[in-house]
C-alpha cells in the first residue's frame, strides 16, 4: 500500500476515492440515488451566457453551488426569480431544504431576504472577509416564476458562467492558489482504493472526501492523510483548513485534531445533522 499526493484534477481519481464513501453514505442512510443537478442559464438576446444559478438536491437537501446575475440585469428581480425556481424543483425531488455559502462581499444579505438564515460563518475566508453559511427549511416558492430549470447542463455553459462569478468576485479577494489537492491510497497492485480530495483557494484548503475502506481503519491511515494535506496546505500558504461531515462520520476524528464546529444543519439527511469544522493553521 502507498499514498500518492498530486494537484491533478482529474474527475476520475475524485470518483475512485468515492467509492467505499459512497457505500457508507448508503448504509448509514438507505438514500442510494446519486441525486440530482438543477440550473438555470441566463442568456442575452444572441444568446450569449450571462450569467446563471447551480445546484444539487442529494439527501433531501437543494444545495445552491453557485450564481452570477451582471451588473446589467440586476434589479430586474432576475435573482429572486430564479431562485423562486429552483427552490420549486428541488421541492418537487424532495427537498426538506435548502443551503448554500455566500462571502461578505457577495450577497448573503439577497438570501437572508429571500428567508434564508445564516447558520455559521467561517472567518477570514478570504483573509478580511467571511463565507457566510445560509439554510432554509420553509416558505419555497412553488409557482410563480418565468425561469424553466433545466437537469442537464452543457459543461461550457457552467463554465462560462463560473469565470464570470470569479472574475467578479476576484475585484475583492485575490483567488491566490487555486489548486486541487488528492492523497491516492494505493494497494499493492496500483488500484486506488481510497485516499482524500480537496482544493486549495483564498488561502484556505477544502477538504472534500476523506475515504478509507472499512478494513483499513483503525490503522491511523485517516491520521496519516490529514497529516500530508495539512502539511501541504501550509506550503501553499494556508491560513486554515475547513471541511464538513455527517453526524454519522467522523465529526470526533476531527476534533481530536483541533477542528471546532462553526455552523450544522439538522436533519441533513432526516434523522442525522451535518456538521461544518474548520482549523487555523496560522496560530
């Protein structure tokens, strides 16, 4: 067995690793559906992408991953319209509600609006600045909007509309090293059977999915990870490190080593919590 750090964004190593997660996902919950994405693309009259809204229903929850409405068409109500509707699709796939981050300088004050409440905040995400962590369990819109949500998505038009979001929100927080970060865990025979993913930008890691399969726990594996992805955040100039977990994962693993919860959300799934930690790296 040995673990192999790279930067490579390759979708498919992000996929092995997921692997024994997705199986404990499956096991603590019964929920095997792999969900389902919603969007909506905003268009000029060519038909040029403008900007958008993206998110995903997974586990009874509609995540909102990111929007963009330009300068141009704000105040337009274009943002709580578009809203309106994918709150209203991801109702009829059985959402119980609805979440999403939005820094200072961005619009958690539109969703608090929008009766959105903020459940914790990660300081100095960027430096100066903090990610607002907003949820929403009552009052969606179910009717009412001129926007049609779409479940599949031409991956140039999300990109398009990502650019135009980080180039927006650039003018306010330098994007500094944005860079993705995976520990393959290989067995004897090269194949990938585990390992942690993450992402690395505006001075913070993610950690995304930390996997092992079940009779490789017990043997410090998860510690020995964490280890090298705090290790190297540092050298990429990390002030801190973040990443979320169930409360049927390892929300105790990572208090033993100095995350402290800033923000949860209950019955995500129904009957279990999520749970939101964060660590500095800089005191």
């Amino acid at each position: 067995m040995q673990i192999e750090l790279t930067d490579s964004n390759d979708p498919s190593l992000r996929a092995a690793i997921l692997v024994p997660l997705a199986a404990h996902l499956q096991a603590s919950t019964g929920i095997s559906t792999p969900g389902v994405s919603l969007s909506i693309i905003l268009r000029d009259a060519r038909g040029v992408v403008e900007g958008g809204m993206f998110g995903s229903v997974r586990y009874h929850w509609f995540k909102l991953e990111f929007a963009f409405i330009p300068e141009h068409r704000r105040g337009e109500r274009n943002g709580a319209r578009m809203l309106s509707a994918m709150e209203a699709a991801a109702v009829r796939h059985g959402a119980l509600g609805a979440w999403m981050q939005s820094f200072s300088f961005q619009a958690p004050g539109f969703y608090i609006k929008q009766g959105y409440h903020e459940v914790g905040r990660l300081l100095d995400r960027p430096p100066g600045h903090y990610d607002a962590f907003l949820a929403k369990t009552e009052g969606f819109a179910q009717e009412g909007s001129p926007f049609d949500v779409s479940e599949t998505l031409a991956a140039d038009d999300r990109l398009a509309v990502m650019e135009r979001l980080r180039a927006w929100s650039d003018q306010f927080a330098p994007p500094g090293d944005r860079r993705d970060l995976s520990l393959l865990v290989r067995n004897e025979a090269g194949d990938i059977i585990g390992g942690l993913w993450g992402r690395s930008g505006r001075d913070w890691l993610f950690i995304d999915l930390l996997a092992l399969p079940p009779e490789l726990r017990g043997e410090r594996l998860g510690s020995r990870l964490m280890d090298m992805a705090e290790a190297e955040a540092r050298k990429r100039g990390c002030i801190g490190v973040w990443l979320d977990t169930f409360s049927f994962q390892a929300r105790p693993f990572y208090e033993k080593r100095g995350f402290q919860v800033f923000a949860e959300i209950p019955d995500y799934p129904r009957g279990h919590h999520r749970y939101f930690l964060s660590k500095r790296l800089d005191t």
